[in-house]
C-alpha cells in the first residue's frame, strides 16, 4: 500500500514514514529529516545555547557522571578497532540467533551467573569461550600478568 507525502509529493510504502502514537505523520522520513536539518541550520546558535543550558542541568550531570565508561569505551574503539569488530560480530549473532549464549561457565561450571563471551584471538570473532564474570575477570588478571612478565624478561 502507497502512501502520499505531504511534503515532497511522492507516492511512498508504510515504512518510509515515521509512526506518531499509531498515526501516519503527514511527511516522509527524509521529508522530515530536511526539515531537522534546515531548522537546526536556522537556529544554530539557539540550539547549542539550549544544548549547553541543558548539559549542566544537575539530573544531566548526573547521567553524564554514570555514563562516563561509555566514553572510555569509545577510545577503545578507536585505539582497538578489532577488538570492537569481534565483540560487535558475537553481539550481532547473539541478537539474530546464529549462536546461542550456553548455560555454564565453562571454567567453573556456575549457571546462575551472568556469562561473558572471552576472546582468545580477535581474529576469530566468533571463536570465544563463555565465562562467567568472575572467572572472565581472572583470565584477564592472568592475561596482564603475563603480559608484564614477558614485557621485564
């Protein structure tokens, strides 16, 4: 089924307009994109004051001071590109059910415990063992002990 747009004229499917509470908006997406973008471009210097004002609203500061691991994170996308293609690949198959989170810790066999999927070789993204939190925890303590060894020897 065909819907017309109110802002560009065309013929478009469903799915190229936004839903508003089970109404059809009156614009497509990109209709309504254009108009996000030419009002941002309009009032530019109004939308960073409010951005700004915003930011510093003591409730704002406070999401900001939980989420700060996320931007640690994003460095590590950056200084750790395959690491973060690995970990995005598992997810992705966890999401679609290629592959299937097990039960168990396959270290300590606990099944009431959250379980992480540990990479040995990034090359092989899906190639993980599942810990759980605790016994991935001290892989990786093992890991960098490791690693500092051989870095003295």
């Amino acid at each position: 089924m065909l819907f017309m747009c109110k802002g560009c004229g065309g013929e478009k499917p469903d799915s190229a307009f936004y839903k508003n509470k089970g109404a059809r908006m009156g614009k497509c997406k990109e209709c309504v994109k254009a108009d996000v973008r030419a009002h941002r471009e309009k009032n530019l210097e109004a939308i960073r004051a409010y951005d700004r004002a915003r930011g510093q609203l003591p409730h704002r500061k406070e999401i900001g001071k939980a989420n700060a691991h996320k931007y640690k994170r994003g460095n590590m996308r950056l200084s750790h590109p395959e690491h973060s293609a690995a970990r995005d690949m598992m997810n992705n198959c966890l999401r679609d059910g290629i592959i299937r989170k097990p039960v168990r810790c396959e270290r300590c066999a606990a099944t009431d415990c959250q379980l992480n999927a540990h990479h040995d070789d990034y090359q092989f993204p899906l190639a993980v063992t599942w810990l759980c939190t605790a016994c991935h925890g001290e892989v990786h303590r093992e890991e960098n002990e490791q690693r500092r060894a051989e870095n003295a020897a």
